[in-house]
C-alpha cells in the first residue's frame, strides 16, 4: 500500500491582493500524475484545505472539482480540518464525499473513536488505520478546565492534546492490533522553522507541543500547519509535508515537497519524499533607487506563471523626490510582461528607528498582524516588560477565541 501525506493548500489564499489558486491548480494536475505514476491508494490531507473560514463559491467550486477528479483515480482519501477550515463548510458535504471514497473529519468528534478509520488494502484486509485528528481547539481541550492561571492553561493544552493521541493510539492498539497505525494533525510542534503565512494557534503558539505527544505506537505523524517540510526532534517518521506552493515571500526559497510512504508490512514503512515543481516564482529584489531600475530594466523573461516581486529601495536621507520617482517606476512597469510587482517599501535608513520598524514607508496596514499592530501600541505606554508579555498573551488569546468563533 502506498499513501501520499500532503497538508496546507490553502485554496483561496491572497498574496497582496492577488489569489494563489492559480499555481495550485498547476500543483493539483501536477499531483494526479504522480498519483497514477506511483499507483498511489491513499491520499491524507492534513488540514488547512482552504484560506478562509468561509470560501467562496468559486473555491468551493475549485475544491469540489479537485476532489471529484482525484477520486476519479480510485484512491481514498482523507481529510482533515485545520485552524483556517470551518468545521461546518468541511463537515457540510462529508456524507456525499463518502460515496466518493472521501473521509472528512473537518473537526474533533463527540465520539474520538469515530476519528479512527480503518483503510482496507485490495485484499479486504483492515491492513492501516488512521487516527485523523483535525486542529483540536481550546475548547475541544479544555473541557473541564477552570484554572486562571496562564501557565497552567498552557500546561492544560499541552497535554490535552497529548491525551487525545494517547487515547486514539489505545483504541487503534486494542481494535486492530495487527494493522499500521498512522496519525494526523494540524498543530503547532516544538522546535519548527516557521515562515510568516502561518496564523498562531494555542494562544500564540505557547502551547507547543513535544515529539513526546505521539505514541510510541504510530508508525507515522502526517502534520499540517507549517508550511516548510520538516522533521520534528530528527524523528523522521513526525514530519510536516509542508505546503504545496509558496504562500508568502519568506518561503521563496523553500523547496516544496510531500512523502509517500510506502508500507511494505505491518509497521515497516519506506519514506518517499518528492519535490514538488516551483510553477511561480517569488523573489525579492533590494537596493538602491538606481539599482532597482536598472534590475527591473533587464529582468529576463522566464517560463512559467509570470514571477511575483517584492522590491525594497534602500537610501540614505528623506526625500519627498525619491518617493515620487518610486511610484512612477512601479506605475510604469505595471503591464510588464516579465513580472508583477506585488509589494514595494521604500527605507531611508537615516530616518528610520526600531520603533517603526513595521511601519517603513510602503507598508500597508494589511500587511500587518493584529499581534504586531497591538505590540506597537503597548510599546508606546509605560508598561513594564512583565506587564507587556501579559497583555500580549491575553490579548492573543481574545483572538483566537474570536477567530475560532467564527468557525
């Protein structure tokens, strides 16, 4: 049997206005090839499968049509919420799906039991089962909890979620002893390389957790939530898939991948992991006013979807003139054929202090978290470093609870 493990799409993403599903389209014709070339049976997608909480028409749309086309391959597939999916919009259509050989578990069910699915190989034989844990949030984890304290709420997630895989790991041990056991998640581990697309989760990402917080009885961790592929704690069989596409100019140089992890018998698991093609570059390009025009001037033309840029000009001293010229140079390579400006920022470096650092010229307020905007209003009053550090967790955690409403 082989299973591919891929997470993060992200369908509907914006990048500065300007929507990915373009180059994930590409990404999806490009993954059904490698599904029939590699006679894949099981495909996990480990969460975040859409952008926004609710989607529109036209990324449903793009979403149903994915799903239809890759069943068509005769592969199952299992999917699973992330911090970004509404429970509803993914729970919506999971009866239908299931006619399609498709599982959602879109959030933590009232029965853990049911997020235990056992895969039957082209023998009959219950030959895997998949624990499919989606994002579990505050509330799926802090039931029974009544402490104030900020530490013991951290401590009170941490191992809510390690109970839940311990719990899902004992009935996959009892009810199907002979059968490879894999998990999936959606959460945020201790020690990841993150880039800046990832929202925070567990009341900003303090409730790390451990390598420790997956039995020793699964043979492999299929996680979502951090868009770089990476191992946790050199645990090759705990790793991210990463996303598909990059998602913000800090992965531009990330090497996209996913595992296919081919089981040869029980527990025994050869992994597999395959470079996905970049279909659109992301580059940033810095320097001074001149050299940026002359950069922009001989960008070669490349193959592929038309390359996104981010420029940042650098000089020495304020100049209303300096600004003009910017706006015009940006203005004029507006329908090039070449590249897309996506982003611009001009830095005078004698003018600029670390207070502002989020606000150079040419940053808009949308490129901004809400944790930064608010860590630089706190900064302005005469908080001490303690006080600080409260008020921005507090305040992370009203958001999350805001978000997760939503949803």
């Amino acid at each position: 049997m082989k299973i591919l493990h891929t997470a993060d799409w992200h369908i509907g993403k914006m990048l500065h206005k300007h929507c990915l599903n373009e180059e994930l389209h590409l990404f999806i014709n490009w993954l059904s090839d490698l599904i029939q070339r590699e006679s894949i049976d099981l495909l996990l997608i480990s969460g975040d499968i859409f952008d926004q909480s609710n989607p529109s028409a036209k990324d449903r749309e793009f979403y149903y049509h994915t799903l239809k086309n890759l069943s068509d391959l005769g592969i199952r597939i299992i999917i699973t919420g992330g911090n970004h999916d509404s429970v509803a919009v993914l729970n919506a259509p999971k009866q239908l799906l299931e006619l399609l050989n498709i599982t959602v578990i879109g959030g933590a069910m009232p029965e853990i039991a049911d997020e235990i699915i056992p895969v039957k190989n082209k023998r009959g034989e219950i030959e895997l089962v998949v624990a499919a844990v989606p994002f579990l949030r505050d509330k799926d984890l802090r039931k029974d909890d009544k402490t104030h304290s900020y530490k013991s709420r951290i401590e009170s997630l941490r191992m809510g979620i390690k109970l839940h895989y311990d719990a899902l790991a004992d009935i996959c041990q009892s009810s199907y002893p002979d059968a490879t056991c894999i998990a999936m998640g959606h959460l945020y581990a201790r020690g990841v390389s993150i880039s800046e697309s990832e929202r925070e989760i567990h009341i900003g990402n303090q409730a790390a957790v451990e390598s420790d917080a997956f039995s020793v009885h699964y043979d492999y961790v299929a996680l979502g939530h951090i868009h770089k592929p990476q191992v946790i704690n050199k645990m090759e069989h705990i790793r991210y898939s990463g996303s598909p596409i990059a998602l913000s100019f800090s992965e531009k140089k990330d090497q996209k991948s996913l595992v296919i992890i081919e089981l040869k018998e029980k527990s025994k698991l050869e992994l597999n992991i395959v470079n996905i093609p970049k279909f659109r570059s992301l580059e940033k390009l810095s320097g001074t006013f001149a050299q940026l025009e002359e950069a922009l001037s001989e960008y070669p033309k490349k193959e592929g979807l038309l390359p996104y840029l981010e420029l940042e000009f650098h000089e020495n001293d304020f100049s209303t003139l300096i600004l003009s010229e910017v706006e015009t140079l940006i203005s004029s390579f507006e329908e090039s054929t070449s590249f897309k400006i996506l982003k611009h920022r001009v830095i005078f470096k004698n003018d600029m202090n670390d207070s502002s650092d989020y606000f150079k010229l040419g940053t808009s307020i949308s490129e901004l978290s809400p944790q930064e905007v608010f860590s630089k209003r706190i900064e302005s009053e005469n908080f001490t470093e303690d006080e600080q550090k409260d008020l921005l967790m507090s305040f992370q955690e009203l958001l999350e609870s805001v978000e997760q409403e939503d949803k």
